[in-house]
C-alpha cells in the first residue's frame, strides 16, 4: 500500500505541474490536454490502491464466514454491493475492482513463503498506473477462462503481451484484442462459443409512435453479410462526400444512411435480379491455409471482432459471395509500382488482412481508400504494399492537417503500421502501434 500511496503523490504532484490547480477556464489547449492526461494518471494509482482494499473486503465477506462476513456485518448482502454504496459506484464496476484486487494482491504459501500476486504482469501494469480497471479486469477474465485449456507458460506470456497492448485502446478496441488473442490461445473453444451466439440470434419489427422499430442481435455467420451489405453503401456515400461541395454534399448522418441503405437493399430484393451493393458488397474471410482446406481451425470476418470457427466458413461460402484471404497467388499482382495510379481490389484485400479497416480508428475497410504513404504526384510514391494503408476520409484528412506520419515496418501483410505523432501533440514523437496489429500477439 505504501508503494501505492507513493504513485497517487507522484500523480497529483505531476496534475498540479500540468496546471491541475487553476480554473480550467484559465487553460490553454496544451494544458487541458495535459491535465486530462494527469487527471487520467491520477485515477489510475487510485483504483489501483483501492483495488487491493476491494480485494481484502471481498476475503473478510466470503460466503463460508457466514455471519462474521465483513459485508453482512455492515447490513450489505455482498462485497460489490458495500463497496459501490460506499464509494458512489455501480455494482458491476466495483465487482470489476474485487476481481482486480483479487488477481493482483501478494499470496502466502502454507508454508508462510510469499508468492508472487496470480497475475504478476497485470499487477505490474496496475500497480505503476499504465493500465485501468476495465482493462486489467478483461485481462482477468480472459485467463480465468482459459486456465484450464492452456498451458501456465503460454497463458504467463500472453499476459504480459496483452498489458502492452491493453493500454490506451478504446472500450471497442479492447473488447477487439480479448476476443482475438482468446481464439488465438484456445481455437478448440471457438465452435462451441460460436454455436451459442448463433443459437441467441433474434430480430424483433414493432411499430411504436409511428416509427418501425427494427431489434437485431446476430451472431457473426449471420450478421456478416448485413454488416457488408450496407457498409457497402455506407462507403460509397462517404467516399463521395470527400470531393463534394456544400451544394452536393450528402448531409445524412451514418445512422441515416444504415437505414436507407437497409431500406435500398430490401426494395430491390423484393421482386428484382439485380443487387444494388454489386460484387462490392463481399464477406472477406481471413483464414490460414491449413484451416480453409482442412475446415479446422479459426477465421475472422472483415470489421468483426469475433472469431469464428472455419465450420462456419463453408457454411457461408454455400449462400453468398465469400473471398478467402490467400493472398499472393500467381494470378495476382500485388506490388504495381509506378506503372498505376490506384490500388488494386487485390491490393486492398491485401493491405486490409494487414491493417483490418481505418489504422486509426478502426472504421470497416468498405469505409476506406487505400491511402498512398508517400504521396503519388508529390513524392513520386510507387502503388505498392509497403506504400499504402487502410484510412476513412476523416482520419484522412486529420492526420494530413495535423502533421501525422506513418511508417510501415516490415514486409508484406505481416508488417506492422504504426504513427508518429506531430511535434505538437508529443515533442518525443514516440510511433503509436496502430492497424490489425494492436490486436495480435507476436507468437
């Protein structure tokens, strides 16, 4: 707790130099962004030594102590429950913080030996603040799972992986990370999860107040070439948005278009041969070789987060347009050099096994270009591999304006991307790892 508390003065010393003490309205752009990073650090050493108090509250309330648990003694029927009384919290997010404090608090052999916390690598990464509650209880959750399926040493090395990986990522992104290293670490568990989600699928049509409400819950297999079918659509209006005027911009907002685009796909399903969304609107399957001959192993959908067993691949290439990503063929030519302008078909499917969608924000690859790294008229660019990433037309533009780099490390579609932030935004320009590979591990 000492070496805790320690981090909390060091964060609030660290918020005061940021300007943390005066009115915010008083800050300038530089100073609010650094406050909210110091304000960040600040809550992270907090829920980190709080984490440890939640982990002991949960050992003096466990259920074999009957009476004499610490909850049932203060008129709470649960640990979570006292603690979210006690702190303002929801249930949910002080069970998050027992499970925290649970894994990360030092053990005692029967011996009287101290052992190391469960999870030393989260522990490390809580203990320093480089990692929050939500993360590190996915991370949690994540080997409490798999425990029993795979070996300690591969679980030990995933966990330290994923506290590198884990920091910084958006809520979506995280539940991206935990879902891919999950399939990876356990392929064998990927059928069964996938035929319970596909067992739960539903679609509800009401009519209320005038409108039709549409509820879906769709596991991947049956979703995929929904999702495809009006991204589609969605992209191509977004792409024509980018060169537009203020007289032929389209004004609609995304969720607008999700629903006309639903509505296009349905009219012209009703009663006609031909497809508004074309051969554009494909289901692109990411898969090894082995899986898509052997009908063994894992694959990954364009813009989904969850793996789904290879199984279910044949079963969606019987219905519908599938491409398998084996990429590299005789019949195709990845690398064009000078002698085009824009990418190939070829090449996006290449370039999105690599990079997944936007390498900023994640948007599906139907909603990007394939962005020239070194510019084509000014930088003389070749259209290659190794010269083009997976962008939307905001992040686009805003990593133009705002002076971003982006390097691509490595050959082929195992290279990883990366972006080197503006002087501005950090003097270090430390590269942030950016694209697919924020959700991979290394082995």
């Amino acid at each position: 707790m000492t070496s805790q508390l320690a981090g909390i003065a060091e964060a609030l010393d660290a918020l005061v130099r940021a300007g943390g003490d005066r009115m915010p309205a008083a800050l300038s752009s530089a100073e609010l962004v650094a406050v909210t990073n110091a304000f960040g650090s600040l809550k992270r050493h907090v829920d980190a030594a709080y984490s440890a108090v939640a982990g002991e509250v949960a050992r003096q309330s466990r259920a074999e102590l009957g009476r004499d648990s610490l909850a049932k003694k203060q008129g709470f029927a649960t640990p979570a429950v006292l603690i979210s009384t006690m702190t303002g919290t929801t249930v949910g997010e002080s069970a998050r913080m027992i499970q925290v404090g649970e894994a990360i608090a030092p053990r005692t052999a029967l011996s009287g030996e101290p052992l190391p916390a469960k999870h030393p690598h989260v522990a490390g990464a809580v203990s320093e603040g480089r990692m929050g509650m939500t993360a590190a209880a996915s991370i949690v959750a994540l080997l409490t799972r798999l425990v029993l399926r795979v070996d300690a040493a591969r679980l030990d090395d995933a966990e330290r992986q994923l506290c590198e990986l884990a920091p910084g990522l958006r809520a979506d992104e995280l539940t991206k990370l935990i879902a891919r290293v999950e399939a990876h670490l356990d392929p064998d568990g990927v059928a069964p999860r996938h035929e319970e989600l596909r067992g739960a699928r539903t679609l509800v049509i009401q009519e209320r107040d005038g409108m039709l409400v549409i509820s879906a819950k769709l596991d991947v297999e049956t979703g995929a070439p929904v999702k495809a079918a009006i991204e589609s659509l969605v992209g191509a209006h977004l792409r024509r948005n980018e060169h537009a005027d203020d007289a032929t911009r389209d004004r609609r907002s995304v969720k607008q278009m999700n629903a006309d685009a639903l509505a296009d796909i349905c009219r012209h399903a009703i009663g006609c041969d031909e497809v508004p969304t074309a051969p554009s609107a494909t289901v692109v399957i990411r898969m090894d070789l082995e899986a898509l001959e052997g009908g063994l192993g894992v694959a990954t959908i364009d813009g989904l987060a969850q793996p789904v067993p290879a199984g279910a691949i044949r079963r969606m290439a019987a219905d519908q347009q599938v491409i398998p990503c084996v990429l590299g063929g005789e019949s195709e030519i990845l690398d064009w050099g000078r002698a085009r302008r824009l990418f190939t078909v070829a090449q996006k499917l290449a370039i999105g096994e690599r990079d997944g969608g936007c390498i900023d924000c994640g948007a599906p690859p139907a909603w990007c270009h394939v962005h020239h790294i070194s510019w084509w008229n000014r930088d003389g660019g070749r259209t290659d591999l190794a010269n083009g990433v997976l962008l939307c037309t905001g992040c686009h533009h805003r990593l133009h304006s705002d002076g971003w780099e982006i390097v691509v490390d490595g050959p082929g579609i195992d290279a990883r991307v990366y972006l080197v932030p503006p002087p501005w935004i950090d003097p270090q320009r430390k590269p942030r790892l950016a694209g697919q590979a924020r959700y991979r591990l290394t082995a």
